[in-house]
C-alpha cells in the first residue's frame, strides 16, 4: 500500500475545534504573511484558503463579524464583489485556470466551515482536478506550497 504523508491536516483537525473567529483573527493581525491575507481594502480583506480545494483559493471577509450577508451594510457587500472581479482577474493573470468557482455558504446545513463569519470564495479550477484521490481517497493533492501561492497572489493583487 503506498501513504501519501499530509502532516498539516492534523493541524486543521485539531483548530476546528478551537472557539475562535479565524476571519476576525486575520482582520485584527499585523502579520498579514502568517495569516495568508493577500490584500486589505477598507470593508473587507482577502486571504489564501489554509487548507484550499485548488491553488489559489481566496476567501473575501469582511473586518465585521457577521453570520449573514443581510447583517452587512451596502457598502462593504459592494466592495465584496467588486473585490470578486479583482480576485477573478488576478487568479486569470497568476494561474490561467480553465474556470473560477464564486461562492458563499451561510450556515452549517449549506456547507459552511466556518458559520459564524461571512466570507465569499473565489477558486481558480481546471478540467480534471478533482481526480479520484478527493473522490476515493479522501485526499487532495496541490502542486504548489503555500508560501509560493501566497507570494504569486499577493503580487498579482498589487498589479
């Protein structure tokens, strides 16, 4: 039987279990690196997935804890989107995906990991990604570390 050795999913086994909002923690930090956030606008920042379905997976959260889009004002679910657009065209320029997956999950029952925090995925996806390891195995693969993923995002947001 041949292992494929993932150690960093022990680490998010064990933080899902920890009573705190990840998104107000990266919204409050000045270690954006270590918090993985790319960008910071004036109502919402964007940030890597820690534990992504592909390369390049953002999260767009709001500095305001809030469980619900209908519990944020105009302006930053404006900003929100007009962030989407940027985070579309710098996954396009850093990655050249086949598609991109826009999406938000509001409570537990619609998938969310994390309810108790808005936030809008952006993912960059190409045909044949999700092989038979995600299917069979439980596992993904990713081609490309996450310091590398954080470097080529941020800069692709600078531009």
């Amino acid at each position: 039987m041949d292992h494929l050795w993932a150690p960093w999913r022990s680490t998010y086994f064990k933080e899902k279990h920890i009573e705190r909002c990840l998104f107000c923690q990266a919204a409050r930090t000045g270690d954006d690196k270590a918090m993985l956030v790319v960008y910071r606008a004036e109502h919402n920042f964007v940030m890597l997935n820690r534990y992504p379905y592909a390369s390049g997976h953002l999260m767009i959260a709001p500095y305001q804890h809030a469980s619900r889009l209908s519990q944020i004002d105009p302006a930053t679910a404006e900003e929100m989107i007009h962030l989407a657009q940027r985070a579309e065209q710098s996954l396009q320029n850093a990655y050249h995906p086949g598609g991109l997956n826009i999406g938000m999950n509001l409570g537990a029952a619609a998938g969310a990991g994390i309810e108790q925090h808005i936030h809008l995925h952006v993912l960059p996806r190409w045909i044949g990604d999700a092989n038979f390891m995600t299917a069979v195995g439980n596992t993904r693969v990713l081609p490309e570390d996450l310091d590398v993923t954080f470097d080529k995002v941020k800069q692709a947001f600078a531009q």
